[in-house]
C-alpha cells in the first residue's frame, strides 16, 4: 500500500508542472526530439501530463485495475530509464522537464539512479498488485 501511495505521489508531482507550463514543455520535447512535427508535440505535451495524473489517480482509487494501471507506469518509467540512458552526458536546454523546468543541464548518473528508483517503486507496485498485497484494507 506504501508503495502505491509513493508511486502515486512521484507521477502527481511528475504531472502537475507539465500541466502549467505546457509551451515550456513542448518547447523541451521539440529541443530533444527535433524530427517530430510542431503539431505532434504539441499533442505529446497535451497527453503526456494527463497520462501521468490519470494513472497515479487510477493507483490510488482503482482496486479492479490496479495490475493494468501498475503495468501502464512499469512501462512508462522503462521509458524514462532509455531516454536517460539515450540522452546520457547531453546538456539539456530547459533540464530534463521530469519533475519541472530549469536552468541547462548536463544529464548524469544522477538522472539515471532516479529514472531507476522511480521505475523499482513501479515495478514494486507492480509486484504488489500481482500478489494482491496492494489492497487498500480497512478494519472495523
């Protein structure tokens, strides 16, 4: 259940500074991914945010679709571990726009170990929900 509640908090705070600052954060994907279109970042932009916060929402609220949802961010932190490990020793514009915008940055290790632990607590979830110890259990 800790792990649900730590997943759940890592995806909200991924979620919340993409929602409010969305011409920043197509402005870091189209920085990084300079072959997609301006539309199709827009929309990646627009829909990343969302999937974030719709899936750790669906971990906290969600018993019946704990496996599907847990799956869903094992899978989307994968994601993150490659294009840290793609992007490895890369000086960054606007930082990695993980967790907010900053100042330019140089991608490292430690952005890598991050990835990693957010991806482990994922796949804790994961696991959880697998075994059916992540239930929300309430006693009278």
């Amino acid at each position: 259940m800790l792990v649900r509640l730590i997943t759940a908090g890592v995806y909200f705070a991924a979620s919340i500074p993409k929602f409010f600052n969305l011409g920043l954060f197509k402005a870091t994907i189209l920085a990084y991914y300079s072959f997609l279109p301006d539309a199709l970042a827009l929309a990646v932009a627009i829909i990343v945010p969302w999937v974030e916060f719709g899936l750790a929402l669906l971990l906290l609220i969600d018993e019946k679709w704990l496996k599907w949802t847990a799956g869903l961010l094992m899978l989307l932190s994968c994601f993150y571990i490659v294009n840290s490990l793609i992007f490895f020793n890369h000086w960054m514009p606007y930082g990695c726009g993980c967790f907010g915008f900053g100042e330019a940055e140089q991608l490292g290790l430690g952005g890598v170990v991050r990835d990693a632990l957010i991806a482990a607590v994922s796949v804790a979830s994961y696991a959880g929900a697998r075994s059916g110890q992540s239930r929300w259990h309430f006693r009278a």
